[in-house]
C-alpha cells in the first residue's frame, strides 16, 4: 500500500489552496468571509487548508464573495491530470507561466484565469 497522495486528494489540497488565494486577492480575512457567507471559520479552514473537498453551493457562493469563476476553483479550465502534465505544456508554449503557476496553487497573478 503507497503513502503517496492520490489525485484526488492532490487536487482538494489545490482547490484549498486556490480558495484562500482568491480571498486574499478579494482583501477579505476568513472573519469577513464567514459574515459574509454564513461559513464558521473552521468550515474555512478546513477547505482552504485541503482538509475536505467543499460541496458545490459552498463553493459557488465563496466564488461569488470573492469574485472569481468557480471553474477556476474547480480547475476545468485547465484540465492536466498532473503538475506533470501542466509543467509539459508550459514547457511547449501551449499555457504560460502565469497559467501554469495558477495551476500548481501559486501564483503571481490568476488575470484572466480567475477574475471573471
């Protein structure tokens, strides 16, 4: 039996991790985002922390609060099965840097990706 990550479990800790980027981009800190969102802080912890993956409706009304498009929490804009395969396309000029640093969680500017 691995210990090594599966992809879905990869994939939610990326979701958490696109998640608090784009509430930090909004200027919103977690106490302003469950006022805004009627989330307990913890519910915010656990998905921005990758914990969990975050229901749907959870999901679209955070994306909504922070003014992103809910396919780029959800990643189907850009549909690698790894950092790998992203990596490999950067590397081929078919996503740029920006695009593929969206990808793997760490950005320096989602742009067109995440702002709606």
């Amino acid at each position: 039996m691995s210990n090594e990550p599966t992809f879905e479990r990869l994939e939610i800790e990326r979701q958490g991790r696109r998640m608090k980027r784009a509430r930090m981009s909004a200027g919103l800190s977690r106490g302003q985002t469950t006022k805004m969102t009627g989330l307990t802080k913890a519910q915010i912890v656990c998905l921005e922390d990758g914990l969990y993956p975050g229901d749907p409706r959870v999901i679209a009304r955070l994306c909504a609060v922070y003014g992103v498009q809910i396919d780029w929490i959800s990643r189907a804009r850009l549909p690698f099965k790894t950092d790998q395969d992203a990596f490999a396309a950067l590397r081929s000029g078919k996503i740029t840097e920006d695009q593929f640093l969206c990808w793997i969680g760490i950005d320096r500017n989602c742009g067109d990706i995440a702002r709606e």
